[in-house]
C-alpha cells in the first residue's frame, strides 16, 4: 500500500507548474524523523511535559522514519533527487535514542543531520555528541525552555542558551532557529537576540526557520529592516506559503540566503492555507485529520473546494515560484534557493567541524 494517494489533481499541478520550475538536484534544509515506537521508552508511562507548541502537526502522520521521507520525495518529486538535512523532534526522556536514530539513518543514507539539543547540556557535551554522532550542528525547541517561563515569555536564549552558542561559534556548526513569542519574526525581542546572536557568534551558520514563522502579512513588520546587518542570516521557508513573507524574504535577503524546508512528514498534508485577520488557517478535506473542531488553525472544507485540496508541499513551492516571478529572478537564482545555498551551507559545516 503507498504511504499515501497521489491524485491525479496533484500529478497535473507537478507536471504543468512544479517539474521544469524545479530543479534535478534538490536539498530539503528542515526535516524531522522519528519512530513512534522510539518516542515512548519501553515499559514507562509518557512523562507530561507543558505543552508550548500547536498540535496540529501531529494529525498529519504518527512518525516519519528515513524510508517514508525517502518515499515521500519519490512520490512528490518524481525525476528529481531530494537531499534532506535531518532531524528528530522529540521530549527529553526519548532525545538519546532518537538522536542515535537519526545518526544512524544518516550513517546508512549519507544524508547530513544535526543534533536535538536540550537547554541544559553544556557546550561539552553537545561538541562530543555532534562528532561522535557525524552531526553538523543544532536543532532544539522552545518547548524544551524551563517549565516556570510562561510560554508567551520564552526567549531564543532559554533554549539556546549562550554557553551552548559558544561552543557552535567555535566548531563553525549549523543552527536552526525556530523563533519562540506570538509576535513571531516582527517580535523586538527575537529581532535583538538574532541581532545579539550574529554579533557574539559570527561564526555560526545559523537558521531562521519558517521564515521566522512569518505565516500570515502581519508577521512581518520591520524585521527585514532590522535584520539588514546580518549579511549571511540564513533562512528556511519551510512550512510557509504565505505569498507576502515569501516575497518579502527574496526580495530583502536575495537568492543566495533562502533555502528550500519542508518541515517533513508536515508537508505530506492536504491543506490549503488562508488567512484570517493574524491567525493562518489549514483548510483540509473532511475527515482527513479527525476531530479538527476545536483548532484555530484547522478547518474543514467539503464539495468542489476540498477537491481541489493538494499537498502543502506543492502549495509552499508555488507560493516560491509566484514570488521569483514576480521578482525577475533567473533559474540560476531558483537553483541556489533549492540547492546550492543548502549544499554551500551543508559543506562548510562539515569541513569546520570534522577538516573534510
């Protein structure tokens, strides 16, 4: 049975729109894999952990081991070859084993990968377990912030704290950055700490994930103004289709710092996004995630409109390709979005840390 359908709906959009826009070789720079029957340790009941983070996400699939992301690429990308940068999501009580989970699929695949870091593990220890793990760098969660700070309250530095950046500045490692606060990418208190970050730090190959969660026109603001200084700030517009951020994002940085992200399995969804005053909406086909009801984030569409419902991922790249045209850029421009930028990135990440 295949991993999922693939409608004839979506095979038009690939062929007519997607396959001559995209490159042959492409790096997906934010994916997460994990096994459920990793996520729960054998024999122990699920520790509670404060929940700091939406939970929609989880509908879209139970787990995401290397060989479903591997036939994930195959069934939306056919003729392409789909590089991804890998990761876990995880809580503390299971991050040992899903980070040696990730290490090994990266040791089988020869796909890069960073390390699921917690706030309290010292810049020591995460160097040792980047080289032992053939990892090239960091990826941590706001969720994993001291349960006392309210979530509205978090600060890039509660979960990424500086001893541990330190250490980052040093090996000349990656860092993906999902940005915590409700004023997302505009937030001032985000905007200072980037700007801290790059300033004390400049030797990290840092990330700004999502676009900086810059999901709808107001998550905006000035933040590419204020950013202007950070002449090598990455950032992924993974998960993200909203046209304004995407256009912002290429016309401000330009084509040699946006990266292509998924945020795989999320981008196997069926959903088109809208968005409704600062809140964006995942409009899906009936009964395709469950109870959706009671999630501002979700809502359910039937008739003609869910019909025509394809995958996320698809939405995402189109909202790219509207931006590029819009914008004049050049194929050269589109390889180094979907590519080059990752595989410059990727590259020089490995030979600061590991000399080759």
């Amino acid at each position: 049975m295949a991993l999922f359908e693939v409608k004839p709906l979506d095979k038009q959009i690939y062929e007519q729109e997607l396959r001559d826009f995209l490159p042959d070789k492409m790096i997906d720079i934010h994916t997460h894999i994990w096994l459920k029957s990793l996520s729960q340790p054998a024999g122990q009941p699920a520790k509670e952990e404060v929940l700091r983070q939406v939970t929609w996400p989880s509908l879209v699939a139970e787990d995401d081991s290397v060989e479903d992301l591997q036939e994930t690429y195959r069934l939306l990308f056919p003729g392409k070859e789909v590089t991804p940068l890998m990761f876990t999501s995880t809580k503390r009580d299971t991050m040992d084993v899903l980070n040696q989970y990730v290490s090994d699929c990266a040791r089988r695949t020869g796909y890069p990968s960073l390390y699921y870091s917690a706030p309290e593990q010292s810049g020591e220890e995460l160097e040792d377990r980047i080289r032992s793990g053939g990892f090239l760098g960091l990826k941590s969660y706001l969720s994993l912030s001291p349960e006392y700070i309210p979530e509205k309250e978090i600060r890039i530095f509660d979960f990424f704290p500086k001893h541990q950046l330190k250490k980052m500045d040093e090996m000349g490692a990656i860092v993906m950055l999902h940005i915590p606060r409700d004023g997302r990418l505009k937030d001032p208190v985000n905007l200072a700490q980037i700007l801290e970050i790059k300033a004390e730090f400049p030797r990290i190959r840092l990330i700004i994930a999502h676009v900086g969660r810059a999901y709808t026109h107001e998550d905006v603001g000035d933040a590419f103004e204020v950013l202007a200084p950070c002449r090598d700030l990455m950032f992924d517009f993974s998960a993200n289709c909203c046209d304004y951020a995407i256009e912002a994002l290429l016309a401000n940085v330009g084509s040699r710092r946006a990266m292509f992200g998924s945020d795989m399995p999320i981008l196997r969804m069926r959903t088109h996004r809208i968005e409704e005053g600062n809140n964006y909406v995942n409009l899906v086909p009936p009964g395709l995630y469950g109870d959706v009801s009671g999630d501002k984030h979700m809502r359910e569409v039937t008739g003609p409109e869910a019909e025509n419902i394809t995958f996320f991922m698809y939405e995402e790249i189109l909202s790219v390709k509207r931006a590029v045209n819009k914008l004049g850029m050049t194929r050269e421009d589109v390889e180094n979005i979907f590519y080059g930028n990752a595989r410059r990135l990727i590259d020089g990440a490995r030979k600061s840390i590991y000399g080759a």
